[in-house]
C-alpha cells in the first residue's frame, strides 16, 4: 500500500521529474549492489553510488572499478542501461525547457506566485506605466494579459506574459488574479468607444467575479460609462479622454503647460503625491495646517471634500474632520 501511494504522489509531478526519480533509484539501487558485491573495493554505499554516477555519466575517472567476475558482471549490465538512461535524461532535461521558455515566451504558462500587478492590454500607456513600474518597484512582479499579441514583448524585462481574452475565468486564473495586489485595465483604442468600455466593463466583472477585494484601476473612455464601471465594482476609473483635453485645454491658455505637467508628473516618485487625513487637524484653518505639515517636509495643496476637490483654497479655509487633504511628501 506505502509503494503504491509512493507512485500515485510522484505520477502528479512532471514526466522530468518522475524520470529523474528514477535514475536516483537506479544510481543509489546499483551503488548498493556494487557496495555488497564487492565490499572491499567498494566499502560504503557512497563509494559504490560515486562509481555508478561516474559510469552513468559516461566520466569514467578509474579510481576505482570492480574487480571479480560478478562484479564486472554487474558493471557491465549497468554501464548498458544506466549510460542510455543517464544520456536519455539529459535530452529530455534540455528538450523540457526549451519547451517551457517557449510557453513562456507564447503566453501559455501560468503565473505560480502573489501579490503582483495585473495589466490588462498591450498598448503605449500599458508600456510606458510598466516601464515606469519597473523603475521605481523593480521588486514588484507585472503580469500582462493581452489577446492580440503572439509573444511576450517584454521578456527581457522579465515581465510574465499570458495570452487569453482578459474577459474569461481561464484567462485571469492564468493570472493569479485570485492573489494579485493591483489590476489596472487599460482600453482598445482601435475599436469604438462603447465596443471598448463594454469589453473593459465585461473584464473588470470577471476580475471581481474571482477576487472581489483585489484594488482596479480602469480606463474608460465614454463618460457615460463611468458609473457603469463604478457599478462593477471599480476602485478607480479614470476618464482618459476627459484627462486629454483638459491638458490640452490648459496648453491653450498657458502655453507649454503641457509639457510642464507631464515633467512634474514624471519627476514625482511614487506615494510621493497622495492623501492625507484630516481627522487631526478639524476645524483648523487651511493656513495652519499647512504650515503644521511644512515643518514635516510635506506640502498641502488641496482639501478633498466629499467629491469635490479644492486646489490651494484660501488661508481661512476651515478643515474638517472628513476631508481628505492633498499633499507631497518632499
């Protein structure tokens, strides 16, 4: 009963490594033989599986070899069987993992670890927020899920690449999604705005439907969508197309404004830029707070209030103890 519960729990490990398995056994099994056969050549087990690595391995050192007819016998038998299966391994060590690299380089393997990033589509944000990702979390393992791509575009970069329609269990399984720390969605611009947000709506359901609590951050492009994809359970949706003109908007009464948002936006290191509670500093003026926080070496500039954001409100402004208060970390 024990051998046959042995060979059911290495039956559930890769062909691999149930064939190396097996050379073990065989290695150690002839070595022992050896050790018994011959003992005085041979007077440890370790000496006799050191002669059967040796001879398997097709090394041959000659410093020791056996010496009696059946120990030459035995030799013999094993030098037959033992090299085939020590050379049969090799090539199907090498033929396994050029097999795995190129899974791996087609999308096809399955991502083992947790608490990583989820980015859903291959595009120019995708790419650059990646990037951006890798520079300032190089600890932080990425996984990107596209359907139109046929390779990992950024193996080299050791981004984990699985090739899937985002929108099916199967796919996000790959993903890990059940353990991810972040999924972030980005949208198709090659297909129309409704074709687009219904797909990213139709993920984001999927991506709750598996881990309700995991963070998302989508990008719709309709507004109209949005509190579609709030409704779905969204963390975060950002409006790409209302985010583009009021850029652009800005560049038109202050030229070059453009340029200087997206350098101060780079030039901010992560959590640098965040929200602060203001449960310590009710019913205090906007002036003093802020100058509470400048002795920490953090800049306010803007109280969130409810759904409404005010940039530098004046000095009086009275702070309430729900608002949430707009700072960098300097």
């Amino acid at each position: 009963m024990r051998l046959r519960d042995l060979v059911y729990y290495i039956s559930r490990y890769p062909p691999v490594l149930q064939l190396g398995a097996l050379i073990v056994l065989i290695l150690i099994t002839m070595g022992f033989i050896m050790h018994l056969v011959e003992p005085e050549m041979f007077p440890t087990v370790f000496d006799g599986v050191w002669f059967a690595i040796v001879t398997a391995s097709t090394i041959g050192y000659g410093d020791t070899s056996p010496e009696t007819v059946r120990g030459k016998a035995f030799a013999m038998v094993f030098i037959m069987f033992g090299a085939g299966f020590m050379t049969f391994y090799m090539a199907k060590l090498a033929s396994s993992f050029v097999m795995t690299q190129g899974a791996l380089g087609r999308g096809e393997r399955s991502y083992e670890r947790a608490n990583h990033v989820v980015v859903v589509g291959w595009n120019s944000r995708s790419r650059h927020t990646i990037k951006a990702l890798l520079s300032n979390q190089p600890e932080r393992s990425i996984v990107l899920i596209d359907h139109s791509l046929t390779e990992n575009p950024l193996q080299k970069e050791g981004i984990h690449f699985i090739r899937g329609n985002p929108g099916e269990d199967s796919t996000l399984r790959k993903a890990k999604i059940s353990d991810a720390h972040t999924v972030l969605i980005t949208a198709d611009q090659y297909k129309s705005e409704i074709e687009v947000d219904m797909q990213t709506i139709l993920t984001l359901l999927t991506v709750k439907g598996i881990n309700p609590s995991v963070y998302t951050i989508v990008e719709i492009l309709s507004p109209e969508q949005i509190v579609n994809a709030e409704r779905a359970g969204a963390n975060e949706v950002i409006e790409s197309a209302h985010l583009l003109s009021t850029v652009m908007t800005n560049s038109v009464f202050s030229h070059g404004i453009s340029t200087t948002l997206l350098e101060m936006l780079t030039h901010l290191k992560p959590n640098q830029l965040d929200f602060m509670s203001a449960e310590s500093f009710s019913e205090k003026s906007f002036c003093d707070v802020a100058q509470q926080l400048n002795e920490k070496d953090i800049l306010m500039i803007g109280v969130k209030r409810g759904s409404e954001l005010v940039m530098n409100p004046s000095p009086s402004f009275l702070i309430a103890s729900d608002d949430l208060l707009l700072v960098i970390h300097t």
